[in-house]
C-alpha cells in the first residue's frame, strides 16, 4: 500500500485557498519554509503540535488536514472493493478519489456501510426465521391446518354421493379449519411484522452507536455538564432503535461515571503532569486502570493534549468501543489485526502491556492494553472479560523494534504476515 500522500496535499490546497505564500505560513507556525515545502510535498510525516498550528492558522478543524479521517475513508473503500470481487476497480487510485472527491467518497463509504448493515440484517432474520421457535409453532399450525381442510375436501370430492348427515359434518369441519387457518396465518404475520420493525434499522446496534460516538469524536459534553445518559440518548439521531438506545446507555453510564470521578479539567491538567501515564492517574483519582484509559481517550484533543485512540473487544474479539487515532483507522465491521496487544491482552487476564506499534502509514503509537473481569467475579459463574486497548501518538519514529500491525486483514498489504486469516484485496507497490 503507498504511503498516504494525502495531509501535505490538503495543507497546500488550504493554503493557496486562503491567497498565503509558503514563507508567510511557515513563519507564523515557527518553521522553516523548506521544512513546510517538505510537508506540503509529502516527503515529511506531519502531526501534534505542527499540525495544529497549522489548523489554527488556516482556520480549518485539524481532522480535516489530518491522515486519520482520510486513512478510515481509504481503508472502506478498500473494503467495498473487496465485498465485490467481480467488479474490477483501480485500487491505486483510490487515495486520488479520497482527495479530489471527499463528497464522493464519503457517499460510497456510507453505502458500503449501508449494504453490509442490511446484508447483516437480513442474515439476522433468516437465522431466526429458520430457528425462532414462536415461528416454527406457528408455521406448523398452518400447515397442519392447511392439510386438515385439504384431507375434508379431497373426501367431499372422491364420494359425492355421501348422505347429507356426513356432508354437514365435512363441511362444518372445514368452515372451523379455515377459521383457525385466517387467525393462525393473522397471527404469524403480526409475528413477522414485529420482526421486520425490530430490524428495521439500517445498521446494527452497536454500528449506531459507532456512528454516534465518532460524530462526537468520544467526547461527551452533555455528559461533562450534567445531563443524564436518558437526555443524550434522546438527542441522537444515530441511536434509531431500541437495541441501540440499550447499549449507548450503558456507555453514557459509563462515561458519566468516569466524568465524575475524573473531572475533565483537574484530569486534563493531571494528565499533562503524569505525560498521559494511565496507571499513574489511576493510582490519582483511585479508579481502575480501564476508567483511566476510557477517560484518557474522551479527552478533546488540543496542543497539550496528544492524539489519543481506543479499542476494545470482548472475549470473542468483537469491538465494543473504536476511536481511530490519526494514521490508524479501526474497522467497522469485525475483528481488528490479530497483532494487536489487545488481543495478547486477552491471554494474560489483568497483566497490563505496554508495546510501540506502527501502521502501515508508519505513524507509530504507545499501544496499552489491559483484560479485565466485564463485570463482578462470582464462584458460581466463570469469569467474563473484556480487553481494552489505549493507542497514544507518538510525533515522531520511536522505536525501531516497532511491531508493525494493520487495520484488518482485508485492507492490509503485509502479504507474509503469519497472522493472516484471510487474503487482501490491496498489493504492495
């Protein structure tokens, strides 16, 4: 996969927008022009205190500059490539189309996520219309019944001279078998039209509450002020179903939790004193390790505050919670790359680790994981964990013993990776 030349070409479009020379701009962010020129022209990686200076002076939010936004657009392109096989497209030119037709780009990536939520949907009841017993009752019902008025006529037809007596008989039965039939077939259609609401949102649950979060960028403002999770909720267009409502409940509870026993300025200034150490805070406001990083990654981020990420996943490797850091896009749907200290986290059960990670933008992070019990441990049922990971970005190359890790599989161009479960749509240039 190519580098992403994609936040020098942005900061140089802006730039020539707003009428200012190369010199001038790099003067008032405190850089030299060659430096500038080097950016503008892709050759040096951009980030922290830089690229917000940068924003600031061309009076454009830094998501708009940054490589993260663009890197998970990218990265779902991909990813729609891959959903269709038979349709040849031209991969490399994918970051041009991100770049040149952000409108565009962000339109098919929302259809993508559209079609796999329905795709997902429809699986959803096709597994329950095969085994939801409530349907199987009711469909054996009108068989049966459907049979029974069958059995009546096929006998008031092969013997037409039956006496008037046995031919009242038959057609009293079949009068009572169609009556059954009418409130059986009245029944299972309220059953499948029940059904069809309770799916009708256009993506799963946990998506909406993905889509919801990412809007917001994990910081909950209502919440840091006092609002009840009930008001927020309300507020969010994204939260359309009843499932969604449930989950984004239990993480505003969770949030506000966290925003109360961590309140964000005494954190934030905490936070710069301890240089983003979770353990360290968590020792601070006594709250668990995971809390410190949930409330590390809510933090808005600024010119003291760093670029921070968060994943978690449950037992399974399902995503719970995803905020992209800048140069690492997190996947929407399914399990994230297998290398991720994350998942390690999940062998080791309340062992804390610490390990440098690199994309394949090379944007290298400070990547914390941590499993921890879900919920209160009890000797009469196993213990259930979760693992979350905290991905701190590092402004410049840290480590040269980086473990190089991806977003999944399906959109990673690291062809010998003996993590690999499945091939890639994306070839290495």
């Amino acid at each position: 996969m190519p580098k992403s030349a994609l936040t020098g070409s942005r900061i140089r479009e802006h730039r020539l927008m707003r009428g200012l020379k190369q010199a001038d701009l790099a003067r008032q962010i405190g850089i030299s022009a060659s430096y500038l020129n080097l950016i503008e022209h892709n050759r040096r990686r951009i980030g922290g205190k830089t690229l917000l200076s940068l924003s600031e002076v061309l009076g454009i939010d830094p998501s708009i500059l940054s490589q993260g936004a663009e890197r998970a657009v990218v990265a779902e392109l991909q990813d729609a490539a891959a959903s269709d096989a038979d349709t040849v497209v031209e991969l490399d030119q994918i970051e041009d189309l991100v770049a040149r037709f952000p409108g565009w780009a962000a339109k098919i990536t929302a259809q993508h996520r559209r079609l796999r939520a329905l795709e997902q949907t429809v699986g959803g009841l096709n597994d329950r219309l095969t085994h939801d017993p409530v349907l199987s009752d009711k469909m054996h019902e009108v068989l049966s019944t459907v049979s029974a008025i069958r059995s009546t006529a096929s006998i008031l037809v092969a013997t037409p001279d039956l006496g008037a007596e046995w031919q009242a008989r038959f057609y009293s039965n079949i009068d009572t078998e169609s009556r059954r039939l009418a409130d059986s077939s009245a029944s299972m259609a309220a059953h499948l039209d029940h059904l069809s609401r309770k799916e009708a949102s256009s993506a799963t649950p946990l998506e909406a509450v993905f889509a919801a979060l990412d809007s917001r960028g994990y910081h909950l403002e209502e919440l840091e002020k006092g609002a009840t999770p009930e008001e927020l909720a309300g507020k969010m267009a994204e939260v359309d179903s009843e499932e969604a409502r449930e989950l984004a409940l239990d993480y505003f509870a969770n949030y506000r939790a966290d925003a109360a026993a961590m309140p964000q300025d005494e954190f934030t200034q905490a936070a710069i004193e301890l240089k983003f150490d979770p353990a360290g805070l968590a020792t601070r406001f006594n709250v668990p390790l995971e809390a410190a990083f949930r409330r590390l990654a809510s933090l808005p981020r600024s010119a003291t505050v760093p670029d921070i990420g968060l994943v978690s996943c449950d037992a399974a490797g399902a995503l719970l919670a995803r905020k992209s850091p800048s140069g690492l896009a997190l996947p929407w749907f399914g399990a994230g790359c297998p290398l991720w200290p994350l998942y390690t986290a999940l062998r080791s059960p309340g062992v804390p680790i610490r390990q440098v990670i690199e994309s394949e933008d090379r944007a290298q992070f400070i990547a914390l994981a941590l499993a921890h019990p879900s919920g209160p441990l009890r000797f009469d049922h196993p213990p259930v964990y979760q693992a979350i990971m905290l991905l701190i970005a590092q402004d410049a190359e840290v480590s040269e013993s980086a473990i190089q890790v991806g977003s999944s599989c399906r959109v990673c161009a690291r062809t010998h990776c003996a993590a690999r479960r499945e091939p890639t749509v994306i070839t290495q240039s």
